[in-house]
C-alpha cells in the first residue's frame, strides 16, 4: 500500500485566512457544432433581458505563483501591476459545473490572496457551447471575505462578482451578484490537492442581436515549437514605460490547422522578472498559411478580457488569446483559442548561461469567425 502524502500545517488562524474562489467560463468544447450563427434576431429596438443565474461549480486550483519561495508568508508584491494590494501569491483556478443561463461551463479565474487580509483582484473568462463569451472581475470592492464555519467545521470564502462584457449573444452583457465557496483544508486545497465548491447566485442583462456578431466555427491547429534567438521585439519594447525590466523571447512552430491547413508562425512573448521568476505579460503572434495568408492573435495580462495564464516547469496555457484579423481571407478575421503547450529544458550558454525551454508541442483550440465573410 502507498503512503498518503503528508501536507503541511498552518496554524488555524492562518489556515482561516488562506482564500480561494471561483467564477466563469467556457463550455465544454467537444460537442460543438461544425459551424454556427450566434447572433440573434434583428430588433428595432431589441429589448434587455434580464435572466437569473445560478451556479453550482466545482473548483481545482492549477497553479501559484508566489511572491518568494513557496509558502514564504512574508514575501508580498503587487505581482508587477496584476495586483492592486500587496499579495503573497497570484492563485489559478479551473472551475466546472452548471450555471443556469449556460449549462455545462467550464470558468477560467485568478485572483491575489493576501492570507488574513483576504483575496483581491479576481478575474474570470468564459465561452458557451456556441462560442459566445463573457468576462468580468470578482472580489470586487472591499475583496473577498475568509472565514471558519464552527458549526460545519469547514472554511469559506464570499465575494461579490460582475460581468464586463461579452460576443456573440452576449455583446454588450452586464450583471453580477455573490458567491460562496467552501472547502475543508486550506493547504490541500492550494496545491491543487482538494476541490472546493462553488454556489452563485445574481442576474445577467443582454440585448438580443446587439452588435455585430459574426459566424463562428470551431478553430483547432497542431504542431510542434521551437525557440529562436532573433525575432521581433517591437511588442516588448512598447511595454518599456510601464515594466522598464521587460525582455522577450522568441519563438517559431510548423503545424495544421482546420481554417489554415499547413501553418508556420513566429511568436514574441514579453516577460518580465518578479522575486527572481519570470512573469508573463504579453504575446503577440502570427501564422501564415501556405498560400500567404496571414492570422494574428494576441493576449496580455492588460486585455480586455485579461489572458489566463497556467505554467509549470512542463508547459503553459494561456486563454483566451484573441484573434484580431491578419491578411488575405483573414483580414476580418475575430475569434479567440485556448493555447496550450509543452516543452523541454536546455542549457543555454550566454552570459551568464541559464535553462530555457526548448521547445515541445502545441494545441490551439476556440472559435473563428467565417473565413472570407463577416456578418
């Protein structure tokens, strides 16, 4: 028989004070149709419907990153501009379930834990069956409140959560409401050793056929990437004022694409160092097909909606990053993908040398406008 991992103890006050929590997103993609209109009927003046949301979601955190080492409760920063309080860790979450106005979803969220003073800053990005989106922020306000529920014997978390928009059926959506999380063990649950749940409740406002709301279809591409050591680095050096310590890293891939059949590509992705570890903040791509024409996407901490960053010493994922338009019968294109890839470690001798991923394989899943057309 195999010996259970032991955990680390916190003392129960700071256990009481560890937060977590949730929010919205994309469904799940596999059943999607071949092709899809999202938008809906044409109003004179289309009226506003106000729907009821109600969520029931389980949570699994997919990565911390901390301001010092791991579990280093002294270490704090504002995580280079992604957190407006002094935070110990910068938590990713993936969340799975029901919501009323959605069905099956699956949420991509982050937010800055503070320990005892709470968690702030959330974010969270969504997409329906259809390839419609929302996004919006949680722990608005005053943040996210913490606590231990003596009678019940387990921890919680309650904030309050908004929506700032939305495409396709949901261009233009607002709303909002409150959240309550539960979970048994704090440090189980931060690393990822022990789901918690969810309950939402609030409403959401949205005009049918507001908009300009394109055909979308599914988009996937594979392949494999490689890093390279010239690229381009305008993207990064737009980003001088703001992160004076922003570097790049270049990158190229060779693969296939529903939309694109054979694809190649060049990547530039802008870092910058914070507590000794590397933090993303941009990337900016493009693919060409092989006739010439080109797809460029593009995702950053900064967006509106804000990417999702997932990484390990394995791989990273980063959703949404949005397609904005490109050349030839791309020129209109919009869109978003979820990106996701792997890779290997190598010795690298500059001055002074350092491991860099090599390079690894890569898959692009989300939706497309037409090609050619846009409604």
């Amino acid at each position: 028989m195999s010996k259970r991992k032991t955990l680390p103890r916190l003392p129960a006050a700071l256990a009481a004070a560890i937060s977590l929590t949730l929010l919205m997103g994309c469904a799940d993609q596999t059943t999607a149709p071949d092709a899809l209109v999202v938008d809906g009927p044409s109003f004179a003046r289309a009226p506003t419907l106000e729907l009821p949301w109600k969520g029931n979601l389980v949570s699994t955190v997919t990565s911390v990153q901390w301001a010092g080492v791991p579990w280093d409760l002294s270490a704090k920063s504002l995580f280079d501009g992604r957190c407006t309080r002094e935070s110990i860790y910068v938590l990713n979450v993936t969340v799975v379930g029901e919501v009323s106005v959605l069905g099956r979803v699956t949420f991509y969220i982050s937010h800055c834990g503070q320990f005892g003073e709470g968690y702030t800053d959330g974010r969270w990005f969504g997409v329906a069956a259809d390839g419609s989106a929302l996004w919006g922020r949680y722990a608005v306000g005053d943040g996210g409140v913490i606590g231990f529920d003596p009678g019940t014997g387990q921890y919680y978390t309650q904030d309050e959560w908004e929506i700032d928009g939305g495409t396709g059926r949901f261009a233009g959506a607002t709303g909002g409401g409150w959240e309550r999380a539960v979970f048994n063990d704090p440090v189980a649950l931060l690393s990822g050793q022990e789901s918690y749940l969810i309950y939402q409740e609030g409403t959401i406002r949205s005009t049918p056929g507001k908009g300009n709301v394109p055909h979308l279809v599914p988009f996937r591409e594979t392949g494999t990437w490689w890093t390279v050591f010239d690229g381009d680095p305008a993207p990064c050096d737009r980003l001088k004022d703001a992160h004076p310590g922003v570097f790049p890293f270049f990158g190229e891939w060779k693969g296939t694409g529903t939309q694109m059949g054979g694809v190649t590509g060049t990547i530039t992705r802008c870092y910058v160092y914070v507590g000794g570890t590397p933090v993303f903040l941009s990337t900016t791509a493009i693919s060409t097909a092989a006739n010439g024409d080109q797809l460029h996407s593009y995702a950053s901490i900064y967006d509106d909606p804000p990417v999702h960053v997932i990484q390990d010493q394995m791989g990273q994922e980063l959703v949404p990053q949005r397609i904005v338009g490109g050349t030839g019968r791309f020129r209109n294109a919009e869109g978003w993908f979820r990106n996701t890839g792997d890779f290997s470690w190598g010795w690298v001798e500059l001055d002074p040398g350092l491991w860099i991923p090599l390079g690894g394989n890569y898959t692009l899943e989300g939706w497309i406008s037409s090609v050619g057309s846009r409604r």
